[in-house]
C-alpha cells in the first residue's frame, strides 16, 4: 500500500480558521506569517521535499456567510454542496495569498496534506475539495491529499485533528459526514456547530472578540453573566445561552452553584424551569419581572420545541450536562489508546487551541527514556485563555492580553520518529 506521506519529513499545523475577510468573524490574520512556513522556514529546515499536514479546522465554514445556518430542517443537518462551495469561495477570495502560496510550496516540491476537522467538515463535499484544489493550481493527487479516513496512521505516526472525542464537537456518521434531508444531501451538523450557527455568531457579532476566548464553556458562563444586565442584548440571546446551559451544561451550573457533585442530587431532580429559575436567580438577580418573564418564556420554549430548530436538545445519543468538559478527558483516552497499542510512538492533534509540547518533562506520559509522545499544534487564531480566572469580570475579559503564538510540528520520519514543536512567532 502507498504511504499517503510521501516525504521523509513533515510539518504539521492546525485550526487556522480562515474566514472570509468579516472584522467581526474571521480571525486569521496571520497570511503573511503562513506564506513564511511555507516558502521559507520549511525548505530551509528540510528541504523542499517536506509534507505539510493541515490537521483540520483549515477554513471556518461556519462563520462563513453564518446565514446559511440559520435554516429550520432540523438540527442535525448542516449546509449543502453548492452553500458549501460558495463559502469556499469567499475564503479564498479572502485570502488569496494563502492559497497562491500553498500552489508554489507544491511547484517547490512539497506535498500538502489535508484533515478535516469539526469547522470544516466541507471537505467531504468533492465539489468543495475541488474549489481548493484550482485555488492551488490544480494540484495533483500526489501532490495534494485529502484524507477521507479522518485520521493518518502510518510510520509510527498518528495524526487526527480530535473533535471526535468531544460530545459537543462529534459526528455520529465520521469519517463520512454527509446525510440524507428533506430537501437533498446535506452535512450533518454537530451539536457545537448549531450553537455557532443559532447562538455564538450573533454574540460575535456584538463582541468580535470572543471567538478567541477559552475555553468556551466559561466564556458562556461569563457572557450570561453580563449580558444579562445589557438592554442591548436581545432577549433571544440570553434565551438561546440559557437553553443552552440546561440541555448540554447542567454540570457546569450545578458546580456553579452547588459546588462538588456530591451536592447535586436534590436539584437534578428539579424540572428545567426550577433549574432555569435557580440559574437567573445566580447570574442576573438584577433583571425586571418582565425580562425575566420573556427569557423563561423563550427559553422554555426552546427547550420543549423538539420539532424544529432545537431538537437536538432532545438528541439522547449525547450525554446531558458535558458541556465541552470531554474534550481533554476525551483526547487523553484515546492518546493513551494509541500509544499502548505498540505501533504508534507520535501522536498529533489539534482542536482544543492550545498548544502541548510532548517533549516537556510535564507532558510526558511515560518515563523519560521512552520515546513516545503527544503534541498539540495549538492554533494559529489570536487567544485569551483563561485559564482558572473564575473570578474574571466581562470588562476585564474585553481588555485581558491577547497573545498569537504560531506553531508548527516538526517530525523526521526515521525508524524512531522524534517531533519537536516550533513556534514560528509569537506576539
């Protein structure tokens, strides 16, 4: 069988997020540090024979034309090819040097290789995969690879962008994700993307920066908090936050107010209107009666309607109350999976943001002399990570230290695999 990696050496990066150019959505900013990898850093490091491996979440659909998600077909189903293909092209007319960059890279001799990841599942689409390969110069096979299995397995190397192991972000039918609708073929949409679509675009949309804010499940938290005493955030909103607490977070706002889960019993009885009630009473004691009256409405609304919009609410394939809490737990199984399973001695992925370096002594999964590892390639969006602030307020958040570190994964692939992460700039 053909190795998919067609060169003794690879570097690996992830979540770039590429948009279409809106201040308020698209956050990569970086097309000028990305030309730099490609046309300088990597030939001068390996040569021009090296294999770039884009380890998903290359181009957020998602924030993309976000109209397009806003449909009433049901939640599970998420654009169609010709949506797909339009928002490709607004990408790479976007970002035009990305792609005439990534078209010289592969003149050199280099190889591109493409994963999917939770953003941009598009990819399946042959049309959408199509549109990138002109935009790069119509690449052949050899030179540009979309791997459709998910996940790259080969020369004691694993490679997967990790979506699938949080139940937020997870596909049911991976690595194939198109599904049957009413009005055709569509993707099929995770519950983390319908809250993009129905709720976090149009928080963006108010505060640009809160994409680059994490993790998302205190940023939520912290949004409610404080839009809760803003007349200019629409009833909607707050109803949408709430609903979403109550049917993927309940864990959260049980720790919230009632501390260590041996404490939980007595409220994870109450109905979701008692638990609504307890969760206003905590983050907006401030509201009128009929602020109040219109989020319990709309709210309940959401949560008890299971044939349109918000039916996966009601999806009982996903656990109630995770609420993004899988995402670590979730990787750090299937890591210790792979490297236990005797072929595998580096594993990579993206997803979570933040970047892990395998050769740190604190990162270490096995004893010093052991050769396995596992690395993170971080993301190369602006952050603010916060980290354990619980106390944080919105204003400080708004005026919190953005920091853009841009990494790279290096690998030399010998008998014995070694890796070292690269940070190609930071500021």
């Amino acid at each position: 069988m053909d190795r998919l990696i067609a060169n003794p050496t690879i570097a690996v990066i992830s979540d770039l997020h590429i948009g279409e150019g809106n201040k308020s959505l698209d956050q990569f900013v970086s097309d000028a540090e990305f030309g730099r990898l490609l046309l300088d850093v990597i030939p001068k490091r390996f040569g021009p024979k090296t294999s770039l491996v884009i380890n998903g979440d290359f181009v957020d659909f998602p924030q993309i034309a976000p109209s397009v998600g806003r449909h009433y077909l049901g939640d599970r189903l998420g654009a169609t090819a010709a949506e797909s293909v339009r928002r490709m092209q607004l990408a790479i007319a976007a970002h035009p040097a990305v792609f005439t960059n990534l078209q010289k890279y592969i003149e050199r001799g280099g190889q591109v290789v493409l994963l999917a990841g939770n953003h941009d599942p598009e990819f399946y689409w042959p049309d959408v995969l199509g549109a990138l390969r002109s935009a790069i110069g119509g690449a052949k096979e050899q030179d540009f690879r979309f791997i459709e299995q998910g996940e790259l397995h080969e020369r004691s190397i694993h490679i997967e962008h990790g979506h699938q192991y949080s139940f937020d972000n997870r596909f049911n039918s991976w690595p194939n994700p198109i599904v049957q609708a009413p009005d055709g073929r569509r993707l099929e949409r995770p519950w983390g993307t319908l809250f993009l679509d129905l709720v976090y675009n149009q928080i963006e949309s108010l505060w640009p920066f809160v994409h680059i804010v994490h993790p998302h499940s205190r940023l939520a938290w912290l949004a409610l908090s404080h839009f809760a005493d803003k007349e200019e955030v629409p009833i909607a909103v707050l109803a949408k936050l709430c609903a979403f607490f109550l049917a993927k977070g309940k864990r959260l706002i049980l720790g919230r107010l009632l501390g260590p889960p041996d404490q939980h019993d007595e409220v994870q009885m109450d109905s979701s209107e008692g638990l609504l009630e307890r969760l206003l009473d905590t983050v907006a004691p401030k509201l009128s009666s009929s602020q109040r009256k219109s989020i319990m409405a709309e709210t309940m609304a959401l949560l008890l309607d299971s044939a349109g919009e918000t039916e996966i609410y009601k999806d009982e394939a996903a656990p109630t109350g995770l609420l993004g809490q899988t995402d670590e737990r979730g990787l750090s199984r299937r890591t210790k999976e792979l490297l236990t399973q005797g072929d595998i001695t580096i594993v990579a992925y993206g997803h979570t943001h933040v970047a892990v370096n395998g050769n740190l002594p604190k990162e270490r999964l096995f004893a010093p002399d052991d050769p396995r590892r596992v690395f993170n390639t971080g993301s190369w969006m602006p952050s603010v990570a916060l980290g354990q602030l619980e106390s944080i307020s919105w204003k400080e958040l708004t005026s919190r230290k953005r920091t853009h570190e841009l990494y790279y994964l290096a690998i030399d692939c010998n008998d014995a695999p070694q890796a070292n992460l690269e940070l190609l700039n930071s500021y």
